[in-house]
C-alpha cells in the first residue's frame, strides 16, 4: 500500500509542524481513495491544520465539533474526503522526535484512513530528501529535519508502515548540476 504526497500536502505538512514548533500540530489529511488495480493507493491532495487543535507538547487535543464541520464541507466537494489526519512529533530536550505511534495515536486509528507522523527536530546538518527503507520520507530544510511516516491499522488494530511516494520532495532542495563543458 502507498500513500501519494501531492506538492500542496507536502508543504502543508511541514509549515504546520514548523509553525507550532516545539509544539505539535495536528491536521486532516483530504484526498482519495484509489482502489484500483492490486495496489491500495492514498491519494494525499492536502494537508490542512486544525486551528482549533488545543496544542501541549505530546499530546494534540482533537476537537469533534470542527471534524464534523470539515467533513460536512467536503460533503460538497465529490473528489474529495477526509482520509485521514496527521500530527508532528518533536523533540524534547535531547531526545529526538519518534517517528512510531504513541498508545494514544493507536486509539483512534481506523483500517480505512491514512495516518501521517511528522517528526520534527533540530536541523543538525543539511540532508538531501529521499525515501528510507521503511517506506518514510526524509530530508532537511534550512532550521529542521523532518521525517514523514504513514500508517493504517488492520481490521485487528496492527499499526502497519505504508510507503510514502512524494516525488516533489525529492526534487525539492536539490541544486542544478553545474554544466560541465
Ligand atoms: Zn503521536
């Protein structure tokens, strides 16, 4: 199973968790479901924050009232669900943000959505963007390492990794090959 980054989610995604920072953000991941074929595709086309997210470090308070309000407003717009939500993780003190699910973010997971940890840290040196072997995303910008992970549970409530595919982030940062004459 796969989960498609667009440009616009990417960036979504990373202003909110550096918006907050050290804070957690908390957001709804709006997109599709793309059923077709052998592979199991998540369609990501947006990731938007919940400004009323109550935000303490560790823990993003979820707010049902501004759920139900979102998803009656996708109601409109037939492309497009919410397919699942996303949270940063970050560090605290000197331990590094986790990129695994917490007890808490296991709750609430359901076997049909999509779930996006980002993992926040202090930018320790510059790294180029590219996928890892457990399916997540990683890369730096100029103040922040990020690493992107994305889950689904089973239908017995098993966390399992799918592979991010964002082909924008991999381009992003990269520097133009000097001409060699
Ligand atoms: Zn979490």
């Amino acid at each position: 199973m796969i989960a498609y980054v667009s440009q616009s989610a990417f960036w979504g995604l990373l202003i909110s968790a550096v918006e907050v920072y050290k804070r957690e953000c908390f957001g709804l991941l709006i997109g599709y479901r793309d059923r077709k074929g052998p592979d199991h595709r998540y369609i990501i086309e947006h990731a938007v924050p919940y400004q009323s997210a109550g935000r303490r470090h560790r823990t993003v308070v979820n707010n049902p009232r501004a759920h139900r309000r979102i998803e009656r407003f996708l109601q409109s717009i037939p492309q497009m669900s919410v397919i699942g939500d996303f949270h940063s993780h970050t560090m605290w003190g000197y331990s590094r943000a986790a990129s695994s699910l917490s007890d808490t973010d296991l709750q609430g997971m359901k076997a049909e959505n999509v779930y996006l940890i980002v993992s926040v840290n202090d930018r320790l040196r510059e790294v180029p963007w590219s996928y890892n072997d457990d399916g997540s995303l990683s890369g730096t910008t100029d103040d922040h390492h990020f690493r992107l992970t994305a889950y689904t549970v089973t239908a017995a409530r098993e966390p399992r990794r799918l592979a991010i595919l964002c082909p924008y982030a991999l381009g992003f940062g990269a520097r133009p090959l000097r001409a060699i004459l």
